[in-house]
C-alpha cells in the first residue's frame, strides 16, 4: 500500500486517524476513513482506496471492479500516479480488464514522470523485453537505475541481466548479489514492504 505520507495531501484529521487505525492493523477501519475523505471530494484518498481493493486485506474483500473504479476516478480527478501504476499493473497483467500493454505503457509512463519507483520496474522490463514498445536496453537501464535507487530490489536482478547480455559478467555478479542482499533485508524488516516487489515478462 502507497504511504499516504508520500504524498502530498490536504491537512485533515481523518488522514491521521486513518494512520493510526493502519498501525492498529484495522484495515477496514483505514477504509472507512479514506472513504470519509473521499466522500468530502479529496481526491488523494481514491487511489489509496484503489489499492486496497486490488489487493485485498484482513476486513476488507478484493474487489478488482472496485478498485478499477477508484483508480480511474483518480485518474480524471487528479491524475494521481499512484492511480496511474494501479491502472498500469492492471493491463499488464489483465487483472479485470484485457491484457493491453500499450495501455500499461502509457499509465506506467504518467505514473513514473510523477516520481514513482514502481513504475519504474515496469518500465524497465517492458522496454528491456520490448513489451508493448520498441526494444530500448538504454532506456530500460534508465528506469530500472531509478528504481534500483529507491531499494526495489527486482530492479537490481534486471540491471543484472542486461551486463550479463553486454558481457560486463563482474558488474552483472555485483548486481545480482547486492539485489538478492537487499530482498533479504527488507523481507525481514518487513516481509509486506511494497519494495518487494518481483515481476516476471509476461509468457
């Protein structure tokens, strides 16, 4: 789940009840609270809603209709880029709507020009591997650096991939491991932290 703190949000006490039923663990609480917010028209509440309809939580069901709705009424309202990698994450998989890679192109692009790491993830792999796009390996590099920068370790693996394709096999050996220690680190930190994050090309 996207930190609220992240992003830059209108000062109201419902956002810091919401944080704390978060730390409480009362999911279902955070969503009656964002839901409040939403309610009052702050548009920064939608996405968050979004995703945690995407993903399901203890009091709350998945409901990907529901979180597609959210996201998209995130996206005319305010062009969120958390809206925009939820969006992205759905056509690239075809979670609840077509697979459509040229859309998640677009939402990935929109979300990362928004300074979101994740979509730099995506982007990274789609442009290595030429999904819905050209094949760019300087491209992909460019993104998965920006995402390795913000410790998703996934990233890491793919960098790794392309010195291992360039025959750079040191840097490739340095990438990977520094990738696989930092997974370890965060996992037990938090085995939930969205950094974690590992995404295969699509067969």
């Amino acid at each position: 789940m996207t930190d609220v703190a992240e992003q830059q949000t209108p000062l109201d006490p419902l956002w810091d009840k919401a944080e704390e039923a978060a730390k409480r663990g009362d999911i279902a609480g955070v969503l009656f609270l964002w839901k409040a917010l939403a309610d009052k028209g702050v548009w920064q509440a939608y996405a968050r809603i979004g995703e945690l309809y995407e993903r399901g939580a203890d009091g709350v069901e998945k409901n990907l209709d529901q979180a597609l709705s959210w996201y998209r009424k995130a996206v005319f309202e305010g062009d969120d880029p958390v809206a925009h990698v939820g969006l992205g994450r759905a056509y690239y998989n075809g979670t609840g709507v077509e697979c459509d890679y040229a859309a998640a192109l677009r939402h990935f692009e929109k979300a990362f020009a928004g300074g979101l790491p994740e979509a730099g993830v995506y982007l990274g792999i789609m442009y290595y591997g030429g999904i819905g796009t050209a094949r760019d390996a300087r491209r992909a590099e460019k993104y998965l650096e920006f995402a390795a920068g913000s410790e998703y370790f996934f990233a890491y693996f793919k960098l790794a991939r392309i010195a291992f394709d360039e025959g750079k096999y040191l840097r490739g050996v340095r990438l990977w491991v520094k990738g696989w220690l930092l997974g370890l680190r965060i996992s037990k930190q938090d085995p939930h932290d969205p950094r974690l994050l590992g995404i295969e090309k699509p067969a």
